[in-house]
C-alpha cells in the first residue's frame, strides 16, 4: 500500500503569485532604487534609507531570476535600495569575491546570501560584519556564525521525506532511482538528501538509490548527467531532483529516451519550466514554494534588521503571511505539488 506519510497543509495564497520569469537575466550586477517622484513631478531617482544586497548561489536559471523578481518587487514597495548579484556558476569563490567587492565598493546595511559552501564563506561574511554589515542567509545557510538567521523555506526533514514519497508513489514502491543534486557543498541541498535517504531506508526497502549525481545547478551539465544515468543504469525507475535545474533536465532526457511514464520524475522546480512535462507523461509531480515570496520575505527581513526589528514566531509579513521561527531560523511555510492538473494554476 502506498504510504502518504506527510501530508502538506498547503496554503494558496503563498503561491500564487502571478509572476513570469520573462526572459532570462544577462546581467551579473543589478542594483534597483524605490522610485519617488519630487513635489515638481520629475523622475529624479532618490536613494533610500537602506541598502541590501542579495547574494544568489547562480544568477540566469528560472529559480534565482524568479526570486530577483520578488526581491525587486520588495525593494520597491518597502522603499529599500536592493542590489542583486550573483555568480555566473554555483561557486564558492565567486561568491566570496563579490561580496568582498561589496564591502570594499558600496555602503551596505544587510547582505543577504544563499550560501554555495557553508564553511567557506565564514571569513568574508565575518568581514562585513567587522564592517558593521548586518549578515542573514536565505535558501543556503552558512555556520551559525557567520550570519544572524536564516531564512528556510520549508522544513527539510518534511520536504525530504516528501521528495521521497512522491518518488514512491510513481513507481510503486519499487525499483532503481537516482538523485539528481546541485553543488555538493550546499547545506540545504544535504539536509534534503540526508531525509530523502532515510525515509527510503525507513519505508521503502524495495527500492534501491543507485547513485547521487551533482549538478553544480548547470542546466546543460544536469541534461548530459541525465542522459548517462538513463543509459547507465538500463532498469532505472525514478530520477530525484533536488534543486531546481534537474527535474526540466530529466524530463527532457527521459522524454528523448522514448521512456516517459517508465522512468519517473520527480522533485524540486518552478511549475513553468515543468508544463509540457507533466502534460506529456515524462514528469510526475513537482514540488515547490513560491521563489518569488523568498525573495520579497529576504528583502522585507533585511529592511527590518536593518531597523533592528528581529524576526519572530507567526510575524505577519505584508506580502507573504505569517512566518514561523524557531531558535535563529526562520520558516517562510510549506510547499505545494505540481501535477498535469493544477499546474497551468500556477506562473512562476
């Protein structure tokens, strides 16, 4: 019998969000300002009381421009001076030169980081703070010490398990899978493998993970580590993706293959890229919260530390809704299915 061990009390308005992600972004450094027009109606652009920086894994795939266009949304309502920037590629090294650029080059009150290693970031994000730059994280955490909270979208014992289950279901319980991760490095892509894989050992000893395949969040590096894994592995039931450019990449492959509705996918992505997939049979169910309200609620908690308002249990967030925290992070709610039936619902 197919168990459904978490059931998700999902709550529309989070998700909803009317956003389209347009065409991709071609710049690294965007910097946006709350328009306030003077008493003579001109359009002079005045700066704002606060500045934040957000500081993405990866800037052009549809995930991290979809949160952009949430955080500039915020920057404007809130009248908050909002710099985005993010690497070209899922790098450590690359993050840490961009905001040591930041601190060097602009008057920074919060930068705001989804952390590519938890551990390598520590000294420069130790640097803003000697700077008097208040530090958060989203999406990724970073060490306890390197930040004041973080920012989660949902509880990673529940999501993983979840990723799971919605595996489970496709392929009744049994057989070859594989997952389909980002960058090994990232804390929270771990953390929803380490449940995935227990909830595997817990319920379905019939099903056997053949390998865990890092993407570093490349599309075309996920599209060519899909292809192997179909040829590879010949009796593969399920692929497993766990950040957000793997689930497009295996059901493309898998729809190339001739194999839709005999390898299942599943996992973690924005509804837009997955339309034709779960249309056609070559995807199952995806999973996902609301990209866009990440980056509003980033935005909107950065504006507040920088007032220093601490976030706290049930805080309402104008925009999003109440938020849950617990110790020093911050949960934005839970995440809703994606299927062939409600998926055009939905634009993100």
């Amino acid at each position: 019998m197919i168990k459904k061990l978490f059931s998700f009390n999902v709550l529309l308005f989070l998700f909803v969000s009317g956003c389209s992600l347009g065409a991709a972004n071609t710049d690294e450094y965007k910097v946006v300002f709350n328009n306030r027009p003077s008493q003579q109606g001109d359009e002079e652009q005045h700066l704002t009381e606060y500045t934040v920086a957000i500081i993405p894994k990866v800037i052009n795939i549809p995930y991290f421009n979809a949160v952009e266009e949430g955080a500039i949304e915020a920057g404007r309502e809130l009248g908050v001076k909002v710099i985005y920037k993010g690497p070209t590629v899922a790098d450590s090294k690359q993050q840490i030169k961009i905001i040591d650029e930041l601190i060097e080059n602009e008057e920074i009150d919060v930068i705001a980081v989804s952390a590519n290693d938890p551990e390598k970031l520590i000294p420069v994000l130790k640097k803003a703070q000697n700077h008097q730059i208040k530090v958060i994280t989203w999406d990724a955490d970073t060490l306890q010490e390197g930040r004041d909270f973080f920012i989660n979208m949902v509880n990673p014992e529940t999501l993983g398990r979840h990723l799971m289950d919605t595996l489970a279901w496709n392929v009744g319980e049994q057989g070859e899978f594989a997952i389909m991760t980002g960058a090994n490095s990232a804390s929270n892509l771990n953390e929803w493998l380490k449940w995935i894989q227990q909830h595997q050992k817990e319920y379905y000893p019939n099903m056997k993970l053949v390998t865990i395949a890092a993407t570093d969040d490349n599309p075309n590096k996920a599209y060519l580590i899909a292809q192997k894994l179909i040829k590879d592995h010949p009796q593969l039931k399920g692929i497993i993706g766990n950040s957000s450019v793997g689930p497009p990449a295996a059901a493309q492959a898998v729809k190339e293959a001739g194999k839709a509705g005999k390898i299942a996918v599943v996992g973690l992505s924005p509804p837009n890229p997955m339309n034709e997939y779960l249309k056609d049979g070559s995807a199952q169910i995806i999973t996902l919260w609301s990209p866009k309200k990440l980056g509003y609620l980033t935005v909107a908690l950065s504006k507040n530390m920088a007032t220093g308002v601490h976030p706290y249990d049930n805080q309402e967030i104008p925009g999003v809704g109440k938020i849950r925290m617990l110790d020093d992070v911050v949960t934005m709610g839970e995440p809703i299915d994606f299927t062939k039936d409600n998926v055009d619902q939905y634009d993100f």
